[in-house]
C-alpha cells in the first residue's frame, strides 16, 4: 500500500469546527477516531502551535475526496 503523508493543518479548522458542531463524542468518538472511519486518516504528528499535523491517506483518491470536501 502506498500511503500518502499529508499535512492537513490548513483544513483543520474547518474539519474541528463541523466536527464539535455536528458530532457527539459521546458517541461518535474523538476527531481523530471519526477522520479514521469516515477518510482512512491516521494521524502521524501531534498538534502543536507552530508544528505541522502530518496524517496518513490510504491513496489520492481518499486524499482528492478529503480535500474537496473542506477546501
């Protein structure tokens, strides 16, 4: 399989934002928990304020559809 390392910091405001406005972590799971089911995300960095968020992609296609959803 050839993964795709992406940083993902510019669409994450968009993501964390629909995430805490439609989402109950409750029962949906943690941001994280939710990238990885709905997009195949897996995260390879931690957040910091300066720092990339580097996350894996399974391939271009699921890079392209995540892309174009919080462009």
């Amino acid at each position: 399989m050839n993964e795709l390392r992406v940083d993902i910091r510019p669409y994450f405001p968009r993501v964390a934002n629909y995430y805490w406005d439609n989402m109950d972590p409750a029962t949906d799971g943690s941001i994280w928990d939710w990238l990885r089911r709905d997009y195949n995300i897996v995260r390879i960095y931690h957040i910091g304020d300066t720092k990339p968020l580097w996350v894996h992609f399974p391939d271009d296609k699921m890079l392209m559809w995540f892309k174009l959803r919080w462009i």
